[in-house]
C-alpha cells in the first residue's frame, strides 16, 4: 500500500525586512521556519470575502483536525500529496503552511513548512493588500528585501490511510459475524 513520492515542495519566506518603525531586521532561518512567527493579516469585515474568495479558489473547509482557536480552516491540495492549510482567525490573522495531505497516514507526524505568500495569491482578489506581521517582536513589515527560498522533501513512502480503514471496517465486520455465529443456539419454548 505504500507510495513512493518524488516531488519535493518549496516557497518563499521573508529573511531581510523592514519594520514600519524604520528598523530593519534579517530573520533567522530557523526563525521563519516556526509556524506563528509571522502571520498574515486581513481586515475583520473582510474576512468572510477572503474565505469565500478561497473556496471558489479551490480550497475546502476542513474538519479532521487540532482546532487552534481559528474561524476558519481551508485546505487546497497542491502537487500530489501536498496541502496548503490556512487557519483564519476571528481577529483577521492568518497562519498557513504546507503539509502531507490527510489522505496519508504520514500526515500525523510529518514537518510542515509555513506559507506566506501563497494563501494571498488566493484571496487577493478579495483584498490586495498583503499586511504582514511578526508575532514575536509584534511589529508590521512594511517590506521584505530578500528571501529565503525552503523547501520540503517528501516523505520516502506514503500510506494511504482509506485503504487500512476499508480493511480494518471488513475485519471487525467478519469479527462480530463470527460472534454472532458462534452464539447461535437452540431456542427453547416452554409450554406450561
């Protein structure tokens, strides 16, 4: 049942920036790299447009997953066994990333990379500006000077998990079968 896959991904995340105070800033690697140190920003009553905007998009509503606290949680699939999920929170941040997709049982414990631009080539449409902010020394960027281009080498087998489940549904189907064939008796009427 095990896949080979071939295709890593990649993006771009900010290393040189400017805040909006005038300060300037080369962000470590590692830094970039740790899903909420930078989060995407829209306005609150844009919200609804931005993910409506997804949706026609490509993207789906996701329920399977650890809920953070967010509005929203969309998932596109992206180049075979690739996600793209983006958390839209009720106070108009955005965190997203790139993940396995749910499809396999790497999903779990497989690293993820986050995504900034991406999720804005989405929804721009909707809202163009790109509003970036860095969580941990709580100021906007006002411009990115460089990047970091990462990327995500896939897993060396992917399991889809369907299968296993159909297998498992089967034998647990013919488990209680058994049961209730091994429990078959003679009934017994009593006249009296």
């Amino acid at each position: 049942m095990e896949q080979t896959v071939e295709y890593p991904i990649a993006t771009y995340l900010p290393r040189e920036v400017v805040y909006f105070d005038g300060t300037s800033a080369i962000l470590p690697e590692d830094y970039v790299l740790k899903e909420g140190n930078l989060r995407l920003f829209v306005p609150k009553i844009k919200i609804e447009e931005v993910v409506n905007t997804m949706k026609t998009s490509g993207f789906h509503e996701e329920k399977l997953e650890v809920y953070k606290g967010e509005k929203y949680s969309l998932v596109m699939k992206f180049y075979d066994i690739w996600n793209l999920h983006v958390k839209v929170y009720s106070d108009g941040f955005i965190d997203s990333h790139f993940e396995v997709s749910r499809e396999y049982l790497e999903h779990i414990n497989y690293e993820t990379i986050p995504s900034v631009y991406e999720p804005f080539e989405f929804y721009r449409t909707a809202y163009d500006k790109l509003h970036i902010f860095d969580n941990v020394t709580k100021k906007w960027i006002k411009e990115v000077r460089s990047n970091y281009l990462v990327t995500l080498n896939p897993p060396s087998t992917i399991t889809p998990w369907k299968p296993i489940s159909v297998i498992a549904g089967v034998l647990a189907g013919i488990g209680f079968i058994a049961y209730a064939l091994s429990r078959l008796d003679k009934g017994e009427t009593s006249e009296n």
